[in-house]
C-alpha cells in the first residue's frame, strides 16, 4: 500500500456528498442537549473512592466545559496543541474531550496502566502541551512519575492533577483557573476537519502509533451506531470500559451526549458494585468487551436484580454463542457483535435484531458509510466463505498515524488494510479468522508483541523469545512467552514479573506463562514459526 496515489480531498468530497460526514464539531453535537432539555441529568460518576456518585445535569456540565475551556486557553492550549488525559471513567474526563476541542486543540486519551516507558513514548511523539491525570488511582501516584517524566519531555509545559493540590490542581488549575469562560464559537476557524483525537494503538511494529481523528470521522462513527441500535435521549448508558479505547470514549461517552441521554460512568470495573449501579440508574445500553458480560450474567445468575439493559455492544474478542443464549435468556439483553480497530472505529456491526442468529458467527456487516471486503494476497475480492485479508474504507476512517508519513495507510481507491484475516457469508457478515499483524487482544486489550519480546530478551538469562497468545474463557486470551536460555540459566514466571515491573511495563502485557524451550521452531530462513508455538499454547487454554 502506498499514501502516494490516495486523494484525501476526492475522498473527503464523497463523504460529504454521500451524507457520511455532517460537519459538525463536538460543540455541535453538545448543542441539541444543551437546548432541549438543560435541566437532565448528564453525568453520573461513580469512584471506587467515593461513597456517592457526583451528578449534574447538562447546564452545568455547558458551565464545567465552558471554564475548562477557557482555563485551558489561559495555560496556552490552542489550535492543534495536543492534551494528553490519563484518567480513569472520571467526569473531568469528559468535560475535557468537550473543552479542549472547543479550542480546536487535540484529545490524546491515555490508559491509567501506562507507566513510565509508555508515556514517555507517546507523550514525545505526541508533543503533549498539557498531561492531565489522577494524583493517585488504584494506590499509584501518578502524579509523582509525571513530575519525573516532566523534565524530558520539552513540549509538555503543564501536569495537572485531579484531587492533586495547589495550583497545578485540576480544581484550581481548570476549574477556577485565571481564564474567563469559553463560549461555543469562541474561537475562530475551529473545523469539523481540524485532527480532534489523537489516539495511540501499538500494532504490530514495537513502537506506538498515534491514530489521527476529525470530528467528522469520530460524528461518523457516532451516527452509525445511534442509528444501528436505535439510541435516543431516554437512554442511560454505563461506561465501564475505559475511555482510554475508543469503545469506552466513543462508543459510549461520546455516545450518551450524541443521543442525548445519561452518561453513567465506573472507574474500576467490579461485576456486584456494576450491576447493582445498572439497576439502580436504569442502564438501557452499554459497550464492552467479553469479560464484562460474562461477569454480569455472573452476577445476575448468583441473584442480582436484573438490569434493564435492552442492548449490549461486545467488542475486542469473539463472543461465546453460550455467553449470547445466556444474556438473552437471563435479562433478554440482545448481544450485537462488532468489529473495528482505532483506524476504522465501528466498521461491522450485528444489528439487535439479528443478535442471537448472527453474533455468535459473525462480526456484523458493514454498517452506513463503511464498506468492508475479503481479498488475497494480490487484492482480488474472495467469495464467501473463503479466508483473506480484511480491508476497510469509508466516512470514518482514521487520517493517518501522528508524524508518521511512511507508514502506508490507504490504497488508491482508499481502502485500508486491517491486518485481520475474514471470510464473508452471503449476506455480507464477516467473521474474523485469524490475524495477520503479531498481536494478541487480552481482555479487549492489545498487547504489543514485538514491543514486550524486545523487553524479554534484554533480560540475562533470555538468549531468545516469542510471545503467543493462548485461549482463555474470560479474557479471551493470554500471553505464553517461550524461551531458550542461556547455558546455566534459569527462568521462572516470578522472574519475568520483576523484569517487566523494574522495566516499567504496564501489567497487562506481561506474559502470564513461561515455558522454557531448548529452541524455538524456525523456518530455514530463521523465522519463528508463531503458528507452532499458538498450536502448542492451545494445551494451556484455561476454561
């Protein structure tokens, strides 16, 4: 694929000729709220700390943005400066997605479990002007590894931290900070076309990638699923998936503006303390990975009163068809199955009303705006049913990776190479079969391969290593490295866990197995052979 041949403008004209992309800004989309119905409820946060939630309805959540805004723009944030969040489901991560776009400046959401090693990463390519994050969550302080990290990062001319204290606080330092209040329409040449989310993904190359968003685009992705589920502002949507992934950011807190309706937010995912929050606020819909669902129906099985909740996006892995029979059976909550990635949001979805014959086999269709197909390795469209690569196009594709121009991206007829492998049945549902780009998805979340091997074979005891995934029934999946030592050498589970903790690698990619090999399959070429080593990691799948 090569960026040379594709026309960005030709493609952006078809969007907006063929209705895809509205032209309208976060402030548009905040506005129809706003003027219909001020005195609603809009958020409501739930902190495992806390032992209430905070509310407020949308006139003051105008009030919170228009003073984030404007302090915002008094610490210098303006057009195109990056705001880096890492915060959990906290209401002030809201209030910022809407405020810093007001200025035309760009949101770059941060995972909490980042460490050092990764935000130094991103927080450099991204050459962040403002790192917002919790003074501490989950017993880390991480306001004390940002003042570390301060001083080698050149850009980054303010931390600010909820529940810190003095000036560089998020109470004193945005919400009543020396900046007046900034209206919608403040600030002029503000552009639904203008990049308005930065979000990171590590792929397969080792390195993170910083996936570019328009508030067209993010509006795209918005619209398709407020129409594929039927959302209006009489629905209450539970984010407990993080808003450090776009299923948590957009697929519902962005979302639950969009519609119009309430925004409940948890900031540590416990299954009792969700569905007891679920049936008390009225939860209708929600978007999350596998191992939410099954933890509800947990709960509800063990006796919970039962949530209201007619829908239920699952994301990030394959659903168990038992899994879908049971939700439906349990709460007649319909489970629609989707696809997408940072570059191409939510690309293929299972309409409800197709939920209990189609997820447990597919991955959905392409919904409005999007097309998807199934080629071969010299692009030439498959039939149904035959295994190729997934390539995808449409109204919300990603604008390409942040200061990276070489990575190829879109083809000339613009479409993008997901790195999935699918097949289609004859009524257009993929189903994911493989995978062609080195990751593995644990709990929804993207461990990157090459990136946690390199850390594994700077350890003394390691001469080489691979990463695998094996199947688990919760998270779907976990990693296996299999190692060759060097002569007189051991390694235990134990010691790759003190290697990757003084290393600074956030816990979810370290491996959860070891297995010591006397060498690792390789093709005469001195490949790897991964597809041995995933075969043999199978035995391990945990039930």
């Amino acid at each position: 694929m090569s960026n040379t041949t594709f026309d960005a403008e030709a493609q952006a004209r078809a969007m907006r000729a063929g209705g895809w992309w509205r032209d309208r800004t976060l402030d548009d989309v905040l506005a129809r709220p706003l003027a219909k119905h001020p005195g609603k409820t809009a958020i409501v946060a739930y902190r495992v700390d806390r032992p209430e939630p905070v509310r407020f309805d949308y006139a003051e959540f105008g009030r919170r943005i228009a003073r984030a805004a404007g302090s915002l723009r008094s610490l210098g944030v303006g057009r195109g400066d990056v705001v880096s969040v890492q915060l959990p489901n906290w209401w002030e991560f809201v209030v910022l997605a809407f405020a810093v776009n007001r200025l035309g400046a760009v949101v770059n959401p941060l995972m909490p479990i980042f460490r050092e090693r990764e935000l130094r990463q991103m927080l450099t390519l991204a050459g962040s002007k403002v790192l917002v994050l919790p003074k501490i969550f989950r017993g880390f302080d991480h306001e004390a590894m940002a003042r570390v990290l301060k001083p080698q990062l050149p850009a980054l001319g303010h931390v600010v931290a909820v529940d810190g204290e003095g000036p560089d606080s998020f109470e004193h330092a945005l919400m009543q900070g020396p900046g007046v209040d900034l209206q919608p329409g403040a600030v002029a040449g503000v552009s639904p076309d203008d990049l308005a989310v930065l979000m990171f993904t590590s792929g397969t190359t080792g390195e993170p990638k910083g996936v570019m968003h328009s508030a067209n685009t993010l509006v795209a992705g918005l619209e398709a699923l407020h129409s594929g589920f039927g959302l209006a502002d009489d629905d209450v949507m539970l984010c407990a998936s993080p808003m450090g992934h776009m299923t948590g950011y957009l697929a519902i807190a962005l979302q639950a503006i969009h519609a119009g309706g309430t925004l409940v937010l948890q900031d540590v995912w416990d299954a009792a303390t969700g569905v007891r929050i679920m049936a008390d606020e009225g939860i209708t819909h929600t978007a999350a990975s596998t191992p939410f669902l099954a933890d509800i129906c947990e709960r509800v099985t063990a006796g919970a009163a039962k949530p209201p909740m007619r829908t239920f996006l699952c994301a990030g892995a394959p659903i168990p068809p038992v899994l879908i029979e049971r939700a439906m059976q349990l709460m007649n909550l319909r489970v629609s199955s989707v696809w997408g990635m940072s570059e191409s949001l939510c690309s293929t979805l299972t309409p409800p009303a197709k939920a209990i014959e189609k997820s447990p086999k597919s991955d959905g269709r392409a919904v409005d705006g999007v097309e998807v197909k199934v080629v071969d390795d010299d692009r030439r469209e498959l039939p149904p049913g035959a295994t190729g690569r997934l390539l995808v196009r449409g109204a919300q594709m990603f604008l390409g990776y942040y200061k990276r121009p070489e990575i190829a991206t879109f083809d000339a007829e613009g479409w993008f190479d997901s790195g999935d492998l699918a097949y289609a049945d004859t009524e257009g549902y993929i189903r994911i079969n493989g995978r062609t780009k080195d990751v593995l998805i644990r709990g929804g979340e993207n461990v990157p391969v090459v990136e946690i091997e390199s850390v594994m074979h700077k350890h003394p005891a390691v001469l080489a290593c691979a990463l695998v995934g094996y199947p688990d029934a919760r998270l779907g999946e976990r990693g296996c490295a299999f190692v060759e030592l060097r002569p007189g050498t051991t390694l235990t589970l134990a010691d790759v866990q003190s290697w990757m903790a003084e290393k600074q690698v956030a816990k979810q990619y370290w491996p959860e197995r070891v297995e010591v090999v006397e060498g690792l399959p390789r093709t005469p070429s001195g490949k790897v052979q991964k597809f041995a080593l995933r075969e043999r990691a199978k035995t391990f799948a945990t039930p």
